[in-house]
C-alpha cells in the first residue's frame, strides 16, 4: 500500500477525520436509542472538534447519561457493526420513518427538493437518514477513545420558536493517548478563559433574567474599569 492510500486513512486526512466523527454521531444516536429509546432523533453531523447529536427529550441529560452513553458506545464498537447504506422514494422514506415515530426525520425528508436521493444507514438495529458518507464498520471506532464532552440546549434548526432540543457534543480519536492530549489541552485552556477566571475573581457574574450574553460588573470589576480609564486618560 502506497504512502498517499495510507494516509488517506488517517486523521491528517479532514475528509477521514470528518468521516469518523460523523460515524461516532451514529454511534452515539444508536447508543442514545437502546438506553432511552422513547427519545427523537434530530440531527448529528461532525463539526471543526468533534461530533454532536442532537435529541427530543422531556429532561437534560446529566453527567451520569454521558458515561452511560459513552460505555454503550464503547460496547457498539466492539460489537463491529457493519454500515450499510441504501435508498428509498420519498412516500416509503416518510413511512419509514413515520413507523419509527421520528418526527424530525419526517420533516427533513419533506423539506428535500423532490429529485433528491433519500438515504439511510443501516448499522445492526439502528438506521438513520442521512447522505454519509460513514466508516465501513463501528469497529473503525477506537471504544475507549471516545468522550462525549458536554450537553447543552438547542433550538431545533436553529429557530427560536421551534422545539428547545438538547445536544450532546463529543469527540474521538484513533488512539487513547490522542484523546488524553486533546482533553489535557482543553483543561489548560480552560484555566485561562476569561469567563472563568472572571467570575473566579468577583469581577462579573450573569443572571438568567439579563441573559449570559450581558455580564453584570461587581464591586472588583466596577474598580478594575474605572483604573483602567484613569490609565488611558493619563497617557493620552
């Protein structure tokens, strides 16, 4: 095998690493589905760091769901899943789906133009819709290399006067020792965001009623700004 078809495999390749994440949303959908299977599926693409899904659930999900999430995914790794793709017509796609009583689905096969090919991806008792393209098989997955990295809310398709969903954001890599890179990176980093430390030293906080996106400035911060303008006006 020449060096160009090895690397074509591998996580300097941005299509493969697309692929893989997009797979391990898959993965975590299928997970999502044997351990809460009355939850509905939205969407779950890869993105720049990782992979989300996005699900319709009455409660958000807690630490405890997320290692319970990641231990089935790792036992869906193992189990080597072939993924199998294959088409529909748009009645029986909608049918399809509509017996699965995934009414996400069903909106999104309605809204594709009408010459488009809708396709699913089959993989052991799950099958979702989507374009692809995925791994040939869950066990190209790395089980233990697998972390699913925070939950937060979303609007479904990003409109603010559709259904709040919750979305489980993740991430993988071919080998354990990348990932433990990865999230020892993310931890210092984290010890230098701004938005922790300045609400570790009393400068600001948020309320829910003014919205995170407007910090209120405390006693320290309120010092902070005013010595910060005396500084400006003594060197202008």
């Amino acid at each position: 095998m020449s060096e160009e078809v090895k690397n074509e495999f591998t996580f300097e390749n941005p299509e493969y690493r697309k692929t893989y994440w997009h797979t391990c949303s898959h993965v975590l959908a299928q997970a999502m589905k044997r351990l809460h299977p009355e939850v509905k599926l939205a969407i779950g693409p890869s993105i720049e760091n990782g992979f989300y899904y996005d699900f319709d659930t009455p409660r958000p999900f807690t630490p405890e769901d997320l290692a319970a999430l990641e231990a089935e995914m790792r036992k869906i790794c193992k189990e080597k899943l072939k993924l199998e793709r294959f088409e529909l017509p748009r009645e029986e796609a909608i049918k399809f789906m509509e017996e699965k009583e995934e009414p996400y689905k069903v909106e999104l096969i309605q809204d594709l133009p009408e010459d488009a090919h809708i396709s699913f991806y089959k993989q052991g008792d799950f099958t979702d819709l989507c374009a692809g393209p995925h791994l040939d098989s869950t066990g190209r997955i790395k089980g233990n290399a697998i972390k699913l990295t925070s939950a937060t809310s979303a609007y479904w398709r990003g409109d603010s006067n559709r259904k709040m969903l919750q979305r489980i954001y993740g991430v993988a890599f071919p080998k354990k020792d990348e990932l433990d890179e990865y999230l020892a990176k993310q931890a210092e980093a984290l010890k230098r965001d701004h938005n922790k430390l300045g609400r570790e030293l009393e400068y600001f906080t948020t309320v829910d009623v003014i919205g995170q996106g407007l910090p209120v400035l405390l006693p320290k911060g309120a010092r902070v700004v005013q010595l910060l303008q005396r500084w400006i006006e003594d060197t202008e």
